[in-house]
C-alpha cells in the first residue's frame, strides 16, 4: 500500500500571533514554526504503523516555500520513506493546495491519503474533503482508530453523542484526530537518515483565485473578569442569570 | 438562489441547521432569489419549513443514502445545486458539514469559508470573517469565486421567523447501489448525555479536582443547568475522563454560551478551544491563574468549597 501524508507548518501552540502589512499578511518575526500536530501526530505514525505491519511506503507531501523542506525531513526523520515539496507561495489557497496534492497522488498510483482533522492556523477542515473530492474517494474526516485488512478499511470515528464503527473498501482520504496514534519521537538513525532519502520538488499549478484574505486582526481581549467570592455566590448566579443571560 | 443543508433528529431539523436557514433566508432575500433546502432522509417539519422561510425543500431518500458518505451526499448536492441555479451553498459548522463544505467547493470549483461566524458583508463583494489561530485572530474573507460556499459556526446568528409557503419535492438522484463504498458496522450512542459538540452550556474540570472521583460535583452542576461536561488535555491524558470530553487546541473546539471552568489553570492550548465562548466563569484556587485574563466572571477559591455553593445557588436560581 502507498500511504501519502500531508504535513503543514504551522506557528508554534504558544506563538503570539501578530500581523504586518497593513494587516494583511502573517508576521514571522520570532515566531516558532512546528509541523501541524495531527497532522505529525496521528495521520504521519498512523501511516508507519500501518506500512511497518504490512508493507509499503510513507510519502510525506507539503505545498509551500523551499525552505518548508526542513519540515519534511523532520517527518522522514520520524519514519517516512521520501518527501514532495510543492513549490508555492506561503499563502497558497487550499483549494489549489488539495488539487496539487490529489493530482500528485492519483498521478503516482497512491492508495491513502491523510491529513490532520485541521491545521491549527487556519482551523478550515477543509483539505482533506477537497483532496477527496477531486480523486472521486470516500473521505472519512476525524477519525479516531484505523485499522486495514487487505483492502478493506474499518474506521472509528466519533459522532456527536457517541461513537460509529465503518468499513470502506479501497482507496480514501482519512483526516486522523486524537486516539489514532500516539506521538513518535525521531530516533537518531532517523535523523542520520533524513539527510539521505529522496525529497522531490516540485511546481505548483494555479488558476484562478477564489477567496482572498481581505483582513487579518487579532481577537480584542475580553473585558475585564468580574470576581466574585465564597461568599457572593449567590450575587454571581444572579449576574449569569440577568447580566450575561446564559442560564 | 441559496442551497442550504438541513440535518434532524426525531424527524425535526436541528438547532444549528436553522441557524443556517436564518443566514441563507438573509442572503436569498438581499439578492431577489429563493431560499432552497435539502435533506437526506424523511423529515417530518413542515411547520419549521413554512415558519423560517424555505420556498423549496428537497427529500432525498434512496437506500443509497442510509449512510453518510461525503462522496455520494456531494454528487447528490452538486445536482440540486445546479439545477436550481444557486450561487451559495450553506452548512453548519459540524462533522458532516465541514466535510461536505470541502467536497462541494473542490466539485463546483467555488470559494470556500469554512468556520465562518459573522453575517456576510455584501457591500462590494462577499466578506465574512472566521477565527484563525485556535481563536487568536479573526480573518476576513473575500469570497471572489462565482460559487460561494460556507460552513457556518453555531451561534452566528439568532434564529428568525420568515414565514413562507414551502413546496416539497422528492428527488431521486439516480445514483446505483454500486456506487456505496462506505459501510456502517456499529453505532453507540452515549444515552441520555448531551453532546458536547452542540452543547448551549458546559460545565468543565481540570487537574486541579484531584482525581476522578471528584467529578460528582462537577456533573451535579451539569445536570441542574442541563450542560454538557468537558474536561482539560491533562484530566484525559490520566484517563480521568473519556477523551471525547478533552477540548482544546488538540481536542475538540467549542463555543457555548457559557463555559465553567473548574480547576483548570488555563493554558494556551485550553484556551484556544475554549475562547469562542460567549461567557466564560472561571473557579480557581489560585488568583494569578492565566484563566482569569480570558473570563468574564471568576470566584478564587478551593473546587471542594465553591462547587457544593454554586450548585445549590444554581438549584435555587433553577428551581429544581
Ligand atoms: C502541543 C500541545 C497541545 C496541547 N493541547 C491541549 C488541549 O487541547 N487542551 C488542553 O486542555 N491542554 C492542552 N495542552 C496542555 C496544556 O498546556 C496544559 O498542560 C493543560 O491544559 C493543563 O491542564 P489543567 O489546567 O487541567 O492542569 P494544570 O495546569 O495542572 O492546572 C490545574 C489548575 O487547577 C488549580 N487548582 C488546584 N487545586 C485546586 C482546587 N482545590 N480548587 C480549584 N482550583 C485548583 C490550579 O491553580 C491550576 O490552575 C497542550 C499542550 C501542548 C504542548
């Protein structure tokens, strides 16, 4: 089986988020770029457990700057066989990010594509139901277990107020959240390694633009925390009640 | 004309998918054009349709659609979209909804906002807005596509009555048996909890309860607001509890309209699943946790003493 996993780069959990030109573009200035945690986390050590049960190979896939390739060798470094760099500016739309990604997988014969439920920069879900969409695949989006028996696919998945149990025959798309996989470290003969596996670039191929950011702000900061004691709780469900009118 | 996607349960369309009727109903109007909906499945709301504003409602009911399978429903969407001539397409922020929001913008080549919370801006365009950054930043979006397409966070907007006459029609989408490549083998439902996904309140615990045999407390409150109950990454990651409970940046984003956080000390990545609450109440023992800085109300002190107080203060308020 071919197992392809995209990797996005993302601002560090901490980062302070600020933003320059006019706000319009993401400033990066002493910010602390990490690979997406699902993506890293779940849909990457999910794919090696797989291929190391049964054979096969991980490619990891980004579609962004040159420099993105470090990234990339960090994924290689935890497991993965070879790595694609679509060349393309940092503000690619994920609309030409997934067509990129799914032609780049039905070109070169993979069988899965994975990707984190959501990056944790612009939290749209989106990538993986789009990369679906243009292989004609099924897309199973936050799934929590998966587990292949030839080619049939049986999937945890959580639904609101519980939990539901599929089974897909043949190729997909899974976007992997929590309780997938557990996070893997690189060892050192990974990180020897990394420098030596194959990572291919590649060019992006755009079209027409459909969204565009017309501004970014950063959220303005709650008003000030109204504090109440032991002794004034019945003062504070009387304010959730008739001032914040929540209960 | 605007396409939007309804879900139900027990045969009545949910909450948020009238949230998304509401918002369609507002774009329908501003643009002359008609208010189209569409659900998998047999649906028996005729008073919600004629209520809230729907001038067409498509069923679609076929044995292939049993299952939820993004790729058929998208197919089966994509069909209604175009024969009724929409420009928009709306769903609601949630699991089934983001997916096929993604599907149906990849199919029709259109502009997608996935998240979105506020009324689009029609002046010059389509603009609306949505968090980045687990909720540090908000972007606005101009969607220049032809084909606009939305996911549409709950609370956006409040749901508004439009009366109209609503014309139902079955659709058959033709799609062939052989087409379903999806199964379900299993489903449980957790009975009688509310899910924390659409939950209007949530009452949540953190490190700081000690121990699982401490969350008595914190489902007594839960059980007189009628909250949903949440819980902190290090409360899930010592299996406290279930990890659907874990919120945050690596566990599931909500936004209520009241968020109680008991004993959690309210770290970056907590917050970034928590901060697109509408209120937020804090207890803390300690007066200097990160938390206060992102509540609107707090009390200092002990779980163990607060809790007991606030719940029978609640009991009273609620009259049960
Ligand atoms: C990449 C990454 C992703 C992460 N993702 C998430 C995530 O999605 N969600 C998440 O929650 N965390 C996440 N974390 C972990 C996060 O940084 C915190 O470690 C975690 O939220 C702490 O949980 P806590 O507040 O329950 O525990 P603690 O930080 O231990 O806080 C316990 C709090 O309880 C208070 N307390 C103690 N005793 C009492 C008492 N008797 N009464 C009242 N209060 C009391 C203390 O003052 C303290 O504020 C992530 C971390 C990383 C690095």
């Amino acid at each position: 089986m071919k197992y392809l996993v995209c990797i996005s780069k993302v601002p560090d959990t901490t980062a302070k988020i600020s933003f320059k030109n006019e706000d319009k573009e993401f400033n990066s200035d002493g910010v602390t770029f990490i690979m997406n945690p699902t993506d890293e986390w779940y849909a990457l050590v999910r794919a090696l457990e797989l291929k190391e049960a049964s054979g096969g190979q991980v490619t990891v896939i980004n579609v962004g700057p040159k420099d993105n390739e470090k990234f990339l060798r960090s994924a290689i470094a935890i497991g993965a066989d070879d790595a694609v760099l679509i060349e393309a500016n940092e503000e690619t739309e994920s609309y030409y990010i997934a067509k990129n990604i799914a032609k780049y997988a039905q070109e070169n014969g993979y069988n899965f594509v994975i990707t984190g439920k959501e990056t944790i920069s612009f939290n749209s879900f989106s990538l993986g139901g789009m990369i679906a969409e243009f292989m004609d695949l099924p897309f199973i989006n936050q799934a929590t277990q998966w587990m292949l028996n030839g080619e049939v696919s049986t999937i945890y998945k959580e639904i609101e107020g519980g939990e539901e149990v599929l089974e897909v025959t043949g190729n997909c798309v899974i976007s992997a959240q929590k309780g997938m996989a557990e996070q893997r470290l690189a060892n050192m003969k990974g990180i020897m390694m990394a420098k030596t596996k194959p990572l291919a670039i590649i060019p992006i191929a755009l079209g027409e633009e459909k969204v565009q950011v017309s501004q970014y702000q950063v959220t303005p900061p709650r008003g000030n925390c109204k504090m109440f004691t032991l002794d004034q709780i019945d003062e504070l469900v009387q304010a959730l009640q008739s001032e914040a009118k929540v209960i | 004309m605007v396409l939007v996607f309804l879900e139900s349960s027990n045969h009545k369309i949910k909450k948020n998918s009238l949230e998304v009727i509401t918002y369609g109903k507002k774009i329908a109007k501003a643009n002359n054009g008609k208010l189209i909906g569409i659900h998998f499945g047999a649906l028996d709301d005729s008073d919600s349709c004629n209520k809230y504003g729907l001038d067409k409602l498509f069923i679609l009911n076929e044995p292939v659609f049993e299952v939820f399978d993004s790729r058929l429903y998208t197919k089966a969407i994509k069909a209604v979209y175009l024969a009724e001539n929409c420009q928009f397409a709306f769903f609601g922020f949630n699991l089934n909804g983001k997916a096929l929001s993604a599907r149906l913008a990849a199919a029709l080549d259109g502009g997608l906002v996935n998240g979105a919370n506020s009324f689009a801006d029609l002046n010059g365009g389509f603009k609306v807005q949505k968090t980045i950054y687990s909720g540090k930043a908000i972007a606005t979006y101009q969607i220049v596509a032809q084909h606009k397409i939305l996911s549409i966070a709950s609370n956006t907007v409040s749901i508004e009555e439009n009366p109209s006459t609503c014309e139902v029609v079955n659709f058959n989408s033709g799609i062939a048996a052989s087409e379903v490549k999806v199964k379900k083998i299993k489903e449980e439902k957790v009975a009688g909890e509310i899910p924390l996904a659409e939950a209007d309140l949530v009452v949540s615990g953190g490190r700081g309860l000690k121990g699982p045999e401490n969350w008595g407390m914190i489902e007594d409150c839960a059980k007189i607001i009628g909250a949903a109950t949440a819980c902190s990454r290090a409360v899930a990651d010592a299996h406290w509890r279930p990890h659907h409970e874990h919120v945050g940046q690596t566990g599931g984003a909500i936004a209520p309209n009241l968020y109680i956080a008991v004993g959690i000390s309210g770290a970056i990545q907590h917050l970034a699943g928590v901060s697109n609450s509408k209120t937020i109440l804090v207890v803390n023992i300690d007066p200097e946790a990160p938390f206060f800085k992102a509540a609107d109300y707090g009390v200092v002190g002990d779980a163990f003493e607060v809790m007991p107080k606030l719940n029978e203060a609640l009991k009273k308020a609620k009259g049960v």
